[in-house]
C-alpha cells in the first residue's frame, strides 16, 4: 500500500475487488445476522420433511380413490388409510404453521441484529464516513426499510427451500411411476425460474427506484420541516409543499408500477404452471387409455404434478413481498461494509499532549479544491494556540483531523507524539474537550446533554460546569432546572445558550487537550466577558487550540497562528 494509501487509511484496491453480492440468499445475511444460519437449517429441515408429506398424501389419495372406485372396497377396509391421509394432512398444516412462527421470530431477531451492526457502523463512520447519505435515506433505511425483511423471512426464504426440496423429490418419485411424466415435469420446470428471473431483473430495478423514491421524500420533508420558520419568513412554505407533493406522486407512480408489475407476473406464472400440469395430464391419460398404466399410478402422478410446480409458483409471487426487504439489507450490508474514513491503528496510547501537523492536504468529496493546502502547526504541551484567518481557510477542517473525523489526504499529524494513524480513536478522543461551531443538543434534559462530555459525572459536577459556562442563571429560569427537558436540537434554549451547554461539557470533561471552535459564537458582550474568564481557567495548564475571530478571545492565546485564505479557482 503506498503512502497516500496509508494516509487516509483505505485500500486504493478496495474498490476494484469487491465482490458484488445478492441473489437469493445473500451469504452476507448469514454473517451479519447470526440468526439466519439457524432458520436456513430449520427451513431445510422443514423442506424435506414437506416433500416427504407431499409425496405420502398423494400416495394415500390414489390408493383411497382406487381402493374405492375401482376395487369397490368398503370404507371400513380403507379406514386405516383414510386416517393416515388425515395425520399426513395434520402434519403438513403443523409444519407450516412451525415454520412461519420460526420466521416470523427469525425475522424478529435478525432485525435487531442488523440495527444494531447498522447503528454501531454509523456511529464508527463519523460524520465524514456518511457524506454521502442524508438523514432521511438512514431513517428510511433503518426503519420501514428494515421492516421490510418481514416478507422475505416469512414467505421468500421458506418457499425458496421447498422450491429445490420437493420438486426435486417428486420428480424422483414420480420417474418410478411413470418415466415419461417425470421427463415433462423436468423439461417444464425450469421455464418457471428462466421467467422468474427475467422478471427479477425487472422488479429489483424497480424496488430500487421505488426506494430511492421514498428516500428522497423523507428526505426533502425533514429539510422542510427543520427550516419551516425560516420558509414561513420567506414565504416559500407553499412552494416546498407542492415540492412535496411532487415527490409524494413520482413515489405513488413507483409503486403503482410496482404492482402492476407484480400482478402481471403472477398471471403469466400461473399460466405457464397451467399449461404445465395439463400437459402432464394429457400424456398420463392417453397412456391410461392405452392400458400403459394403472388407474392408481395415474392418478397418483396427476396428484403429485401440480404439488411439484406449486412451490415455484409461490416463489415467484413472493418475490416481489420479499423485494423491498432484500434491497434494504444490500443497503445495510453497503453501509457495514463502507471503508472507515478515520485512523484504524491500534490501542497505541499517546505519550504526551503535544500536536504536531505538516504538509496537510485535506480536499471534500466532490470539490476541486482542497480545504487545507500544506498547512504546518506546531502546539507544545500546555499551550493555548488561536488559529485565526478569513472564513472557509480550513480552521474547522484542521480541528476535524486532530479529532479523527476526517483523515487528510496527504501530509502528517502527530498527537502526543503519535502518528494519527496509528492511534485507537475511542482512547484518544478521551484525551479532548471539544466545543464545536454548531454544538448538537438531544432531546434530553440540560444535565444529560452536559453529561455527554463525562456519563459519570455528578449533579455537583454538573452544576458547577454549568457555571463555569455562565448557564447558572439561565438554568434557574427553567421550570426543573438542570433536569428540564429540551427539545429536539435543544429547542428552548437560544443560539448561545446552546452553545454554552457544549462548553460545559468541556468544562465537565476536565480533558488534557481542548479543542475549541469558536466558542464566544452567539454570546453578548457581557456574557461573552463571562465566558472568557471561565476558558481563561479551563486553558490553564492544558494544551488548548482555539479557533477565534474575535479579538478578545484570541487575546486569551499564548500565539495567535493565521491560516492563509482558502485557495481560489486561477
């Protein structure tokens, strides 16, 4: 792997060799949810066992009938068989209805499973391992998307195995019987799968636009809804609603297209397994006629032929049930299987506080020009360094490094004398005190968003880190102070008093290093005094890098370095 390569730590073979995957059983489902492999047992399990029942249930039915009308024996003579047809069908409802409660809880497991390895994957990605999906496509996938696998473990997955298992078996029975049948039945099932096959091409295009679709409309409604103040002022709230609406009939077109899709299918199936059986039905009768077989072979075989063409045919119409969910899993298995844009060293823990970054290029997905062009920064132990210069000439992008959210392109980053590549992110991040330009707040109360810096930290520790961010007053406005919920995005408090939650958590954190992103953002002057006294303590004796544009808190570095402007198109 070349230098550049072990830079950004990704495999520049990475894209070419990957394997693309899918098809009826995906083996990556059996990886990622372990449940599977025990349901692709008991669905073999359950196939044979089927085809076994099948075979006897028609076995029993040409003797009854023959027995009967042809023998003219009393129905005391068959009572025996009679009663075993009756255990043969018992069985057969038993193991359908087995199967379809070890689906449904299957299902249920491998739902979890696939959440849970999705949501720690996102969480493990970072912010710029998903540049390239939006809220609304996760949303979408890790809910209704994933509901969707319902379908496939429930109708798709079972039938597939009955599918091989009992046709297989019937063609084998029925050879022993009468040869010729066996040889229709063999040369007319395959035409099934060819045309299912066909159609699949179809339907997965379809799915995938159908989904895409509905991405794209949850997308667009939580943009709309997250700035819906700001439409409102600029009267653009109707426009975006007939966007909306827009949106909302591509996806009704998708799905009606969908559906018209799948309904034409199933009758052509229906039809080819049709003409199928009557085939078989004409050769067994002129054979019949022609004293070539018995009267209970024969009807033996006409029993069995439309049992071996049945399986198939459900297949093929739970398809379409199962499409959506398996289109969903192939984007959950993309997503588990995204390259991890960050450091993916070892436990390797560093030495000391001291930053040292050189020659660092870093450059967005998507844009011709670099963010950070040959940027160099030293930062000694227990030094408090402002980074100042005009808007978008990379502070934010070089705090985004040092914090392992984005890998550079080129250039090298020590911390504490350790290579960022070579650094265990979660052991290094506990080392920092960050306060970012546009803190996040959860829909949980004050105390619990300042506990993200510090989960343990006690009421006292909360309290006091709420006035050393100059929130003690705000705080006692609240109807439950500190345990006062807010809303999403910290809805109830204002812009800076936000932004001093976020810098409580530093204070709360008590972190070595302090990586601060223009923290006096939004603050009145008064408050803005306020705060600075509390960062003046907070920086003491702790390496600090502040990105300031304003005077008075860069006047609370030891150095003030200045990024040179971002890079122009010549």
């Amino acid at each position: 792997m070349d230098a550049g390569a072990k830079a950004t730590g990704r495999d520049p073979s990475h894209g070419a060799t990957r394997e693309r995957r899918g098809g009826a059983l995906d083996p990556r489902l059996l990886r990622y949810a372990r449940t599977t492999r025990r349901f692709v047992v008991l669905a073999v399990a359950v196939g044979g066992a089927t085809a076994l029942l099948v075979v006897a249930q028609a076995y029993l039915i040409a003797t009854i009938v023959a027995g009967a009308f042809v023998e003219h024996r009393s129905v005391t003579s068959l009572r025996t068989p009679i009663a075993v047809l009756l255990a043969v069908i018992a069985g057969r409802a038993a193991l359908a209805w087995a199967a379809e409660r070890a689906a449904h809880r299957a299902s249920a497991s491998a739902k979890s499973e696939l959440r849970r390895a999705a949501s720690a994957r996102v969480a493990t990605l970072g912010p710029s391992g998903l540049e390239r999906r939006d809220t609304g496509q996760l949303s979408v996938l890790m809910t209704t998307g994933v509901d969707a696998l319902d379908g496939y473990f429930s109708r798709y997955l079972p039938q597939l195995f009955l599918a091989v298992i009992v046709p297989v078996t019937i063609i084998g029975v029925v050879a022993g019987a009468d040869w010729v049948s066996a040889a229709l039945i063999a040369v007319s099932l395959p035409l099934i799968p060819l045309f299912m096959a066909l159609v699949g091409a179809t339907t997965k295009d379809r799915t995938a636009a159908r989904m895409r679709s509905l991405q794209k409309l949850a997308g667009h409604f939580l943009d709309v809804v997250a700035g819906l103040p700001t439409l409102k002022v600029f009267g653009r709230a109707k426009a975006q609603a007939r966007s909306i609406a827009a949106v909302t009939d591509r996806y009704r077109s998708a799905t009606m297209a969908t559906l018209r899709l799948t309904f034409l299918s199933s009758l052509i199936l229906e039809l080819l397994a049709t003409v199928s059986v009557a085939l078989v039905a004409v050769a067994v009768g002129l054979r019949l006629l022609g004293g070539h077989m018995s009267f209970e072979d024969a009807l033996f075989v006409l029993v069995l032929a439309p049992e071996a063409y049945l399986p198939l045919r459900a297949l093929g119409a739970n398809y379409h049930a199962s499409a959506d969910g398996m289109k969903a899993a192939e984007e959950i298995f993309e997503l588990l299987e995204e390259p991890e844009a960050g450091p993916t060293g070892g436990a390797t823990r560093p030495a000391g506080t001291a930053i040292r970054i050189a020659g660092l290029d870093v450059t967005y997905p998507g844009r011709r020009l670099p963010a950070l062009h040959d940027a160099a920064l030293a930062v000694e132990p227990g030094e408090t360094v402002a980074l100042t210069g005009p808007s978008g000439c990379g502070k934010s992008t070089l705090l985004s490094v040092i914090l392992g959210l984005r890998l550079p392109d080129a250039g090298t980053v020590t911390l504490g004398g350790v290579d960022l590549t070579d650094l265990d992110l979660a052991d290094w991040r506990r080392h920092i005190g960050w306060v970012p330009q546009r803190p996040h707040l959860f829909a949980r109360s004050v105390a619990d968003n300042v506990r993200l810096g510090r989960a343990d930290a006690s009421d006292a520790e909360v309290a006091a880190a709420l006035d050393a961010a100059g929130l003690t007053e705000v705080v006692r406005r609240l109807p439950l102070g500190a345990d006062t919920p807010l809303g999403e995005g910290g809805a109830g408090l204002s812009a800076g008093e936000r932004q001093r939650v976020s810098l409580a958590r530093a204070f709360v954190r008590d972190a070595p290093i302090l990586l601060l992103d223009e923290p006096t953002a939004s603050l009145d002057n008064e408050t803005e005094a306020d705060v600075l006294s509390a960062i003046r303590t907070l920086v003491s004796g702790r390496t600090a890098l502040i990105v300031a544009h304003r005077p008075a808190l860069a006047a609370l570095a030891d150095r003030v370095v200045e990024l040179p402007a971002a890079l122009v198109p010549a």
